[in-house]
C-alpha cells in the first residue's frame, strides 16, 4: 500500500442557500476585506449585497477591493494587501470566482507581511523566501465551479512585468471555512460554465494521472470526472437547472480536495504560459484547447489510469486507454467548446517555443509530477497540434 499524507482543514458548506450561514456563524474576525472582482456579476446578481447584509447581521465590519481581473495580478495583490493594512482588517473574503479567491490568499499573505509577494513565489524569478507571518484568516465563497480552490490553499498570479503566472500556497492559505451555494451559481453564462468545469475536470485528470496520485486523491478525482461527465453539459444547455448546477459544484469541490491531496501535472504549466502571456485568455479555455493533444500524447504512458477515466466520464465499456480522449472530445462538443482557437486570443504560432520554454521556466516543478517526462520538443509539438 502506498503511503500517503492527508490534510484538509478546511470546513466545507455545501447546498442551497448556504450563504445564509454568514450571519450566524462564528467569524475569524471582526472587520473583513472583501475581494471580489472588477465585473459587474457580483453586484448585479445582488450577490455583494446579499454577503455584506450577513456581515451586518453578524455585526462584522467590511471594507471591498473590487478589482481582481478573471487572471490575478501581482500588483492587485499588493494593493489589496496594502488596503487591509490601513483598514485594519483582520480576516479576508473571497467572493466570486477562482480569480477572487485565489486573490484573496495571496492578498492575506501580504496582510500580514512585508517586501513583494514574488519575494515568496518559488519558480521563475521569485525569491523563494519562508513566509514569517501567517496569513489573516480567510474564508470563501465560491459563486462558480471551476478552480476547486475552496478546498485546497493554492493561488495562482502573474508577475504583468515578465508574464509569468505561478502558483502558490501551504498549509496556512488553506481557507478556514468555505461556502458553496448553488443559488450563487445559477447566474454564469454558458461559456464560462463551460470553461469553468472543464478546469475542475483537469484538476481531476491531472490529479489522477499525476506521479504524486495517491487512494485518496483517486476517489476524489474518479468521482469528480464521472459528474463532470454527466452534469456538465446539462449545466451549459441550461443554467437553471438546478440539479446540474449542484454536481458540477459537487464535481468542482472535490476536484479541489485532489489538488490538495494530488496535484496538477505539466498541463496548467502549459497553459499558464499561454494565458500568462495572453492575460484575455480564460485559463479553462487554454486547457481546453491544449487537452486532446496533452492527453494523447500521455494516454499509452499510463493506459490503466486512462482506462479508468474514460468509465468514469461514461464509457462503461472502455478497453483502450484512447477511449478517455474520445470522450473528452464528446464532452467538449456537447459543451460548445470543440472549436476554440487560441489565434482569436492573439496568439502567433511561432511564440509557441517561446511558451514552451516558459512553462518549464516558471512552473517546472509541475513537470516533475509526470509520469512521463516531457522535452521541449514534445511541450512545443502539443503546442503546435493544439494550434489553431
């Protein structure tokens, strides 16, 4: 038997109208930053209003920071940092979506500490420095389902100046509580539905495959891509309903607790390249485009693992680990997403070594979790295949 290590700290609110639970229960503390994004959903769905209607009731006081962009910037994080310094803020919300999440752990490790957050980003031209002072507390609320990251403590944000988008988190960025409440994901529109489970899919996929897998990853990952694989395209077809929104966040959470337990493999390296380079791009869009190519190419290296996800995305009856890739691309044109083309997000093709390199520059330590290690050559050619 393998052996393994398990720590989710995180307490996890799931269902219908959970959002409630701000107003009774015991917050980290009194005065919250809430981050959340520069759109609009947040206030025109009444979400923002909803959230700091609760605060009040709790008698908590706020302060928001609404300028988080759908990809993280490091400049957002030290002004959002530098805000709930001057407010006195002792604990931080995420509100929104993965990018408002993932802002708000960043902006609670620089709450709390001095310098640049790149002084503590490791890969690419961070420092790689400890972290002196725990971060302020945190707590999500997830209005899509997508990143997973209510239940793992990782955060991702690009450097604008060198376009690099890594990845960050330990034990401490782990969100005290999180809330997942469907009704506040009825709103999405069908595109970002689409893009948003397709990541939650490859966190599941990756997590699996990935070196680092382990029993318990695997049967949050299995499960995860078996209700992608039913609901998800039923999300995208109709956003009221509510069942297929519930899975997918179902499917989403759990793909964040195989993050915390397993781990992205060489895939997001890859796209962060992209969409660190190309900051429009939308991070579940990049991964669809690069996913057929990425996938065939692993599909022979690890047929077991491959075979067993294409059961759980509905090929009962899978016998060669290709089938996996077949259903992927089933899902993706069911969803309406078979066609994107990374040209229309202004890439040029002849930037793909460049963001091949990239990739292994800045988030090498993802390729180390591979069962199979990738050369350039092969990082450039599931690029180009992937190119349209």
């Amino acid at each position: 038997m393998q052996n393994f290590s398990y720590y989710i700290p995180t307490r996890l609110f799931f269902g219908k109208g959970e959002l409630g639970r701000i107003a009774t229960e015991k917050l980290p503390g009194k005065k919250a930053l809430i981050v959340t994004s520069s759109g609009t959903s947040m206030k025109k769905y009444g979400y923002l209003d909803r959230l700091t209607a609760l605060l009040k009731e709790n008698k908590t006081d706020y302060v928001i920071f609404n300028k988080i962009l759908p990809n993280p910037i490091k400049s957002h994080v030290m002004e959002g940092a530098a805000l709930a310094k001057s407010e006195g803020c002792d604990f931080v919300i995420g509100l929104g979506g993965g990018s408002s999440i993932d802002a708000s752990k960043a902006i609670a490790v620089m709450a709390t500490n001095e310098g640049d957050y790149w002084d503590y980003i490791s890969g690419g031209s961070g420092k790689g420095m400890p972290v002196p002072n725990d971060p302020l507390p945190i707590i999500a609320i997830t209005t899509t389902a997508g990143t997973g990251t209510e239940a793992d403590p990782f955060t991702v944000t690009t450097k604008e100046e060198t376009g690099e988008k890594i990845g960050f988190g330990y034990d401490k960025t782990f969100p005290v509580f999180s809330i997942i409440d469907p009704d506040l994901m009825m709103s999405v529109p069908p595109k970002l539905t689409a893009y948003q489970g397709f990541d939650a899919l490859f966190h599941a996929t990756e997590g699996y495959i990935a070196s680092v897998a382990n029993p318990i990853s695997d049967l949050f990952a299995l499960k995860s891509i078996e209700l992608l694989g039913k609901y998800l395209a039923r999300a995208v077809k109709d956003g009221s309903d509510v069942e297929a929104r519930s899975y997918v966040a179902l499917a989403n959470t759990l793909s964040g607790m195989v993050e915390s337990t397993s781990g992205c493999t060489s895939e997001h390296s890859i796209e962060h390249a992209m969409s660190g380079y190309h900051p429009d791009l939308p991070h579940g869009a990049g991964l669809i485009m690069v996913s057929v190519a990425y996938n065939t190419l692993f599909a022979d290296k690890v047929p077991d693992r491959f075979i067993a996800m294409a059961k759980a995305l509905g090929k009962e009856d899978a016998k060669d680990p290709m089938d996996f890739v077949e259903m992927l691309k089933k899902l993706q044109k069911d969803c309406g997403v078979d066609e994107l083309k990374m040209s229309e997000y202004g890439i040029k093709k002849e930037e793909l070594p460049q963001m091949a390199k990239h990739a292994k520059d800045t988030m090498g330590g993802l390729f180390e979790v591979d069962r199979y290690q990738l050369s350039m050559d092969e990082v450039v050619s599931i690029l180009e295949k992937s190119y349209r």
